[in-house]
C-alpha cells in the first residue's frame, strides 16, 4: 500500500491526466456536445478522403449509441476532414491546452496510445474504441489502455517502482491493475467520466 504522497502522485500522474486530456481534447473538438437536436440516422460522409466503416458495426463494437457515435463523428470531421488524424495535428490540438511549457512529448505518448495499429495516423474507429475505453469500459480495460500509455517502448513493462510488487525494478500490467485497484483516488478517479457523454 502507498503512503498518501505516493498516491497523489500517482493519481496526478497517471489515470486523471490521461481521462482529462482526453476529455479536454474531445470538449476542444465539439466532441462532447450533444445540443444539436438535427442530427441524421446515418453518418454524414462528404467530401472525405478515409471512410469509417459502418454505424452499426462500431455501434456494436463499442459501448456508445447510434446517436453518440453520430455526434463524436461530426466533430471528428470538422477538425480532421481528411478522416484521420496525424502526430502533428494531434500534438498542434493538444498543445492549446498546455500553453506553458511544452506538452509535445506528452502528447506523443498519448497520440502512440490512440495509434494502436502504430502506423502514424488514428482513423475515426481507433478514436472512438479509445474513448469507448476510457469513458464507457470496465476498470479493467481502462487500467490496460492507460498501462499501454505508459509502456513507452512496448515490452509489456512500465519502469516504475511504486508499482513494483515483486521488487524486480519493472511493473507488469497485473502489477498495475492491482496496484491501481488498491488505492481508492485512483479507482474514484476512473469513475468520474463515466456519463460524460
């Protein structure tokens, strides 16, 4: 169990800057608004270079409604007409909320996050599997998406000692979901976005 400073520490730099960015990004992105009362039945599509697939298949592979799924595209659209996003773009989106200092190295690692497929772009699917994951997942899945944030290098390892249950100078994944489901601020803070949208 952690001391208090350690949990604050934590908390500060782990799930809650990952849901809030995401959130911050989603508000700066129209994304979380869901005032428009003349939304269509079908995802309106034009003058778009990538094409996501099917309503109904990402309604079903995720955990928003038709509507909502509706809403997040519109905005995904009017800041990413090409239909995907790039490193750059994201980095230039993030960094409005970070005006002080600079956040692109950050920003990287939560762009390689959104960027599961790693191949330098996130499509309008990948985004919205991400936030399905952090807005509307179990505990679980949103430990695992945030211990992919951290696994900088992709070997399955974060190199952090607070977690380190086994004292072997790495933390695994099940170290950090257990650790994490230890600490009471940390599991309160994953249940703040859950109604977001």
């Amino acid at each position: 169990m952690w001391n208090k400073g350690e949990s604050e520490g934590l908390q500060t730099l782990g799930i809650v800057v990952v849901v809030c960015s995401s959130l911050k990004l989603l508000h700066y992105l129209g994304l979380i608004d869901l005032s428009d009362d003349k939304i269509e039945d079908e995802l309106e599509m034009t003058t778009v270079c990538y094409r996501p697939e099917g309503l109904d298949q990402l309604e079903a592979q995720t955990n928003f409604t038709k509507r909502e799924l509706q809403v997040l595209y519109r905005g995904f659209k009017n800041e990413c007409p090409s239909g995907v996003v790039n490193e750059e773009t994201f980095k230039q989106i993030y960094a409005q909320f970070f005006p002080h200092g600079d956040a692109s190295m950050y920003a990287h690692y939560l762009f390689n996050a959104f960027d599961t497929a790693q191949t330098g772009s996130v499509k309008f699917e990948g985004f919205v599997m991400a936030l399905s994951t952090l807005l509307r997942g179990t505990v679980h899945e949103k430990l695992r998406w945030t211990f992919n944030l951290y696994d900088i290098n992709k070997d399955g390892y974060i190199n952090k000692e607070k977690m380190d249950k086994n004292k072997d100078g790495v933390v695994t994944l099940d170290e950090f979901i257990e650790s994490c489901q230890e600490d009471d601020n940390i599991m309160r803070s994953l249940q703040l976005f859950e109604n977001v949208m």
